[in-house]
C-alpha cells in the first residue's frame, strides 16, 4: 500500500555531489594499506567474535587523515555498545513487540528515541533492524522479528530506518537474506525459489532501502541458493543496487561472514566485520597480484565515505547530551510500549480487573519477579524479561519494572496481595534444558496452590527469557520451560479466577490449559516499563490493542514439514534447508491448508467493540481508494487495528488466499466512527513473473477485504484489473 511521501532530511538528498568529490579526494591521498584498514572492523583478539568485551564495533578511522572512528551499535531494543556491558540505555522494546503494536508512529518515536540514546553513547550506525520474516515459530530470533507477514515487517522497517536516519544514526536493517532459523546459522544453504524470494524474503528490504533510504545493510551468513550471502553477486549487486538503487554500503555478519575475499570483493561488499580475516593481508595480497584491480577498492571505500559524508560522520561531535538516557521523556516512551504491545487473546468477563469489588489478588509465577539467581553482577542479568542474544540491551539494574512491582504500583492500597513464585525460574531451564521434578519444584507448587486458593483473583505470570530463546540456536520445544504447564493447571483448578499473563517473545503451546484459564494476555517483551504497561492493562486504566503479528496455532506441528531445519552443516552432508512451502510462510500457510489456528493472524480483543460498515471503492485510477468505517460501540476509548487484504479471485497462477496490504491503527472514543482510508498501489496486487523476471498483475478480479484479523474481515468489494506488466 503506498505511504505518505518520506521524510528523507535533506542534508541526504541535496549533498551527493559534494559526497562524491569528498570521498574521491580523500581516497586519492590513501595508500592501499590504509584504504583496506578502513575496509574491516577494528576487533582484534582471537575470539570468534574479536575482543570479548570490546567497547565499540565499528571501523577503526585515520586521524592522521581525519577520519574518524565509524561506531556500530545495536539499537533494536535499546542501546548496546559494542559488547560492553558496563554500558547502559533506556530498555524501549523488543522488534516482536513493536510488530504486536501494529503502531508505525509509535515506533517512528522509539527509533527517534533510540537514536538519541545512541548518539549520547557515541554510536554512528544500528546493526539493525532485523527484518527476516518468522519462518518458525521456534526460531531462536524471532522475538528480534516483526512478524511472518512481508507487509507488516515492511512498514515497521521503514518506520525504524526513518527514525533513526533522521536523528543521526545510520540504519543497517539485517540480515540480508532469508536468514531464519539458528541452528548451523554459519553454515546452512537455503535454497528459495525466486518467486518466494521476490514475495516473502526481500519485500521488507526493498521496503527499507527504497522508501526508508537505508544506507548500510548486513549480509547474512547464510548461503541463498549454494551463495554465502556475504559473496552473493546476483542479491548484493544486481539486486540491491542494481534494481533498488542502493546507494550505501553492505556489512558483513560478524566473524563469520566472508569465507573468501575475492568472491566478496566480487559481489561488492565493503566492509568485513568484525576482526580482519579476509579484507586484510590477502585483500592487499590480490591487489599487488593484479586480481583485484585497486579501483574496486576504492568504489568500495567510496561507498562507506559517501554514507560518512551524509550523516555528517566526520564533523560531528562523538558524543552528544548523556541527558537524553532514560530521561522522562524516553520513559514515557518505554512506557507507551508497553501499553501499546500486549495481546489480549482470551478474556471471559475478567478483565479489566473490577478493583472495587475485588479484596484479595495472588500474584504467581516465575516471570513476575527478577530470578533471584541473577544479581546485577551476573553477565546475563538482562536476559531477564528479554530475549538473548546480540539484539538486547544491557539495561540498567533494576531498571525493569517487574509485573509484581507494576501491579503493586497500580492496585489500591486496601487491596491484600500474596505472592507465590510457583515454579523454578526459566533460566534454570536454559537453552529449554528438561530436568527431573524434584523437592524444589514440589514446594513451590503447593505453595502457589495455597496461595491461590486463598485469593478472589490470581494473576499467573509465566513465560520465557533470554535462556530460552536467543540468537544462536532455536527452541527445541514450543511449551513452556519447567513446570509451569502443571503450574497453571493446578492453579485454574483451585482457582476459577485465573489471570495467565504470558511474557515471551514468540508462540507457545497453550493447548493444555488455555480452556481453564478466565483469561490470557500475551505480553511481549516490551521494554523496562514492561510491568507498568501490564499493570495499566490489567487495571483497565489502558484497553488493551495488540494485534498478533503471526499466527497463534493449536499446534507447531501444524506448521509446513522442514519449515526449521534441524539437519546437519551444509559442508558436512552437502543437504540444503528447503523453503518447500514457497509464498505459503504464516497466515498463508494455513489458509491454504484450511487450518483451524488457536487465534489468527492479527488478532487480538479490546475492553470495547468494533463495527465495521460501509465500505467504498474507487477504483477510476491508481492508487485505488478504499474507504471504511470503524465505530466503537462499546463503552471505553480504544484502539483499533483496521485491516486490509488483498484476494485474487481464481488466480491461474498459483497464489495466497489473501495478503495483507494496508493497516491503520485508530483510536476512537465511545460511540466515535472514524472513516479510515487505504491507497492501493498498482504493486500491491501484483506478482513476481519468474519467467519474464518482473512484477506483473494477473488480469481478474481481486477482492477487497477490510476488518479486524486475517479471519474477520466483514467488508468485501470487488475489483477487476487487466493484465499488466511492472517495471
Ligand atoms: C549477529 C548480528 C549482530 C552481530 C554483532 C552477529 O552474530 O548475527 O545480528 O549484529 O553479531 O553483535
């Protein structure tokens, strides 16, 4: 669906030439061996990933030139610096969180703000954001994914890469591409057709570059089709540059993700991150040989100054006001997060919480508290509330407002609250470890029982962390870690009034419990405010308004066979990880199949109701309009993700039942009506001809549906396109 128009700072479009000439004259006074210095990252040591510990990633500078250092940190959740954990920033979100807001303003204000919070840490570019679509729903880095729909992880994108380009800060969306699972993430082939690549995998970077103006992107360790991403000409060069028109430079994944120079070289990526392996000595090395002539290097560096030049890199003061971290204004933000993110996706009747009548309320559950085993001093401390991994921020201790803490902080003070832990805490599970119930189990499990039995009401807080899901290996197993499943049975059974707040930042199998429960509320990761927003939620000072950004299914196994691949490394046995399921990723998927799912794409439930009435379609010229009305009927102000997709009607090409191609998020008052309009674009009911290599719209006609979720969409209108081919 087309956007308003970006808002791209001048200072990028108008100084090109300038950057040009800049970046010429500067490289002309460089040797070769200081040109490649500024080609690879400034780690050192012999750890895979350089110096443990290290401050800043980034490349190194010249000060006899007057080149700065170039400083690359991560900012998807909050400021990390380098892998230095002394440092701390506002901890504003996860990525999952923002897709389950389904809030592109909203996150064009976090990334404004992360952006700030990195500039005060001295960091020039984010290695983020993470726009690989969620294949599996036991991927280790979906909780740093948007969702599995290519629109949604759009527009999320270019919000992100707009906010953090305007303030600054160089976005460097990743990991170009289809990188979707952890298990032989350095060394796994994915072969992916061409059509589903076009469709599924690239349409959130073409997003991000083209209409956000991305200046850098990560290449991926993975191979596409036999081509390690990092040496993959036809996706590096002829794609993104050659088709999209990227004007900035490409990163290697860290450590491992250029296996040989001259194939990099080749395929035009800059900068080998993030010690020196292969854009070192033997870059130098085939440059004196006469195999790689020294002006590829040059257009290499040129690319990375040019960037340089724009965002004002080798002017600009390192570090800006420290004022800004966790200032009220940021945690107003972090705050809004998490009233923004969480997912009702069950509530008979119990929420919000009728605080008048209720006198007693048992807080249970392992994730309501920081895990005692994890003081500040200990590495992992942030993994609490968070997912693991290179995309977390190291949060200031004791930062987090924890679900027991929000509530406390929210319910009036009259009101008799117990607590129970109820179960071993998830990081005694890491890595979803299974251990024998023992005595510790068992006292914490009468303990809870008595305490919930006790009380009118139990608010049951379990979940995952960063132990059980996290960069670099996926989920074994989509329950929950430990005896939380029997926690929660036991408890709904002494207690008909159960409340299961569940914080993850992916799918978990409810299905044993999920009919004992009065209700279930899916909290993301959503940031240090994570138990202010909830206690806001549950309280009903805040109606609920997530949307889930994939598709919530009975069972895992529902998903396509192979969709993780859990065979060997690529080199050993030489099998690749087959994206069989073509287009068919998420909702598709399921659709296709005429799947019952637990909740659908897209869904999630309010304090109030929807209605939705009188669509309009004009369809006399592109962009198509179409108009629809939402009214609140209820009761109480709330928010209402208005969706739209796209239905060809008897394809003959072989096509998804329906796509999403336009949302709006409203807020409404009671009995307001809002008439909310979507621009269809020409390339939103188009697909990619594989044979002629091009986007193309299939003459027939194409049904629009507007509602709340992939499942509920009450108003249809029809239009008829005639066949067309697109540039
Ligand atoms: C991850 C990247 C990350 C980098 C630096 C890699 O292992 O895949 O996402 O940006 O490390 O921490």
């Amino acid at each position: 669906m087309l956007q308003a128009c970006t808002q791209y700072p001048d200072k990028i479009e108008n100084n090109i030439n300038d950057s040009i000439q800049f970046s010429d004259s500067l490289i002309n006074k460089l040797s070769l061996e200081q040109k490649v210095a500024l080609l690879h990252g400034m780690g050192g040591g012999n750890s895979e990933f350089g110096d443990l510990d290290v401050r800043f990633f980034g490349i190194g500078g010249n000060e006899d030139f007057g080149i700065p250092p170039f400083f690359m940190g991560h900012g998807i959740t909050g400021v990390r610096s380098g892998r230095d954990t002394s440092i701390h920033a506002t901890y504003f979100t996860t990525p999952i969180a923002i897709g389950c807001s389904w809030d592109t303003e909203l996150y064009n204000e976090v990334g404004t703000a992360i952006a700030k919070e990195m500039r005060a840490l001295g960091q020039d570019l984010s290695l983020g954001p993470t726009l690989n679509i969620i294949r599996h729903p036991l991927g280790g880095r979906n909780w740093e994914s948007f969702s599995e729909d290519p629109y949604l992880t759009s527009r999320m994108g270019v919000a992100y890469t707009k906010a953090v380009q305007n303030n600054g800060i160089v976005s460097g969306p990743k990991h170009f591409v289809a990188n979707n699972q952890e298990t032989n993430r350095f060394d796994i082939n994915n072969e992916v057709d061409e059509r589903t690549l076009r469709e599924i995998y690239l349409p959130a970077f073409k997003a991000a570059v083209k209409e956000g103006g991305a200046l850098n992107i990560m290449g991926a360790y993975n191979r596409v089709n036999n081509d390690y991403m990092c040496h993959n000409e036809y996706l590096l060069d002829s794609v993104l540059r050659g088709e999209w028109g990227f004007g900035g430079f490409v990163l290697s994944d860290f450590a491992n993700g250029v296996k040989d120079t001259k194939e990099a070289v080749d395929a035009r990526m800059n900068v080998e991150m993030h010690r020196p392996k292969y854009y070192s000595d033997s870059l130098i090395n085939l440059v004196k040989k006469g195999e790689i002539p020294e002006t590829r290097i040059d257009e290499l560096l040129k690319d990375v100054f040019i960037v340089m030049y724009k965002m004002n890199l080798f002017d600009r003061e390192r570090f800006e006001d420290k004022q800004v971290i966790r200032s009220n204004d940021h945690l107003a933000t972090a705050r809004k997060v998490a009233q923004n993110t969480p997912i009702l996706l069950k509530n008979e009747g119990i929420l919000p919480l009728k605080q008048n009548e209720l006198n007693s309320l048992a807080i249970i559950g392992p994730n309501a508290k920081p895990y005692a085993s994890l003081k500040s001093s200990h590495a992992n401390y942030a993994y609490y509330l968070q997912g693991g991994g290179s995309g977390r921020t190291y949060y200031f201790h004791n930062s987090v407002v924890d679900p027991f803490t929000g509530i406390g902080n929210a319910i009036r003070e009259e009101m008799e609250v117990s607590y129970a832990q109820g179960a071993k805490t998830p990081n005694q599970y890491a890595r979803n470890k299974e251990l024998p119930i023992d005595e510790e189990d068992e006292k914490h499990l009468s303990k809870a029982i008595k305490v919930a039995s006790k009380a009118e009401t139990v608010v049951l807080v379990v979940g995952l962390s960063g132990f059980n899901e996290s960069e670099g290996w996926d989920r074994n197993s989509a329950t929950l870690p430990g005896m939380q499943n029997k926690l929660i049975q036991e408890v709904s059974k002494v207690n008909p009034n159960t409340i299961v707040v569940l914080t993850s930042g992916c799918y978990i199998d409810i299905s044993s419990w999920v009919d004992d429960v009065k209700a279930l509320l899916f909290v993301p990761y959503c940031g240090e405010q994570i138990g202010n927003g909830l206690a806001d939620i549950l309280t009903g000072k805040v109606n609920p308004s997530g949307k889930l950004p994939f598709t919530w299914v009975k069972d895992v196994d529902d998903y396509p066979k192979g969709s993780i691949f859990r065979g060997k490394e690529y080199t050993e046995k030489g099998i690749s990880n087959l994206y069989n399921e073509g287009i068919f990723v998420g909702y598709r998927w399921f659709d296709k199949q005429n799947l019952e799912v637990q909740y659908p794409f897209g869904f999630g439930l309010s304090y109030t109701q929807f209605k939705y009435e009188d669509i309009h379609v004009d369809d006399s010229s592109f962009p198509i309009r179409v108009k629809a009305k939402v009214t609140n009927t209820g009761s109480k102000f709330g928010k209402e993700v208005v969706q739209l997709y796209l239905s060809a009607q008897n394809p003959t090409i072989e096509k998804a039942l329906q796509e999403l191609k336009g949302f709006e998020k409203v807020g409404l008052a009671a009995g307001e009506a809002k008439t909310v309009e979507f621009l269809l674009d020409k390339d939103d009911f188009a697909h990619y001809d594989v044979t002629n290599s091009t986007w193309a719209i299939e003459a027939g006609t194409y049904e629009i549906r507007v509602g709340a979720h992939s499942r509920s969409l009450p108003l249809t209108s029809k239009v008829t396109l005639p066949n067309e081919i697109l540039e």
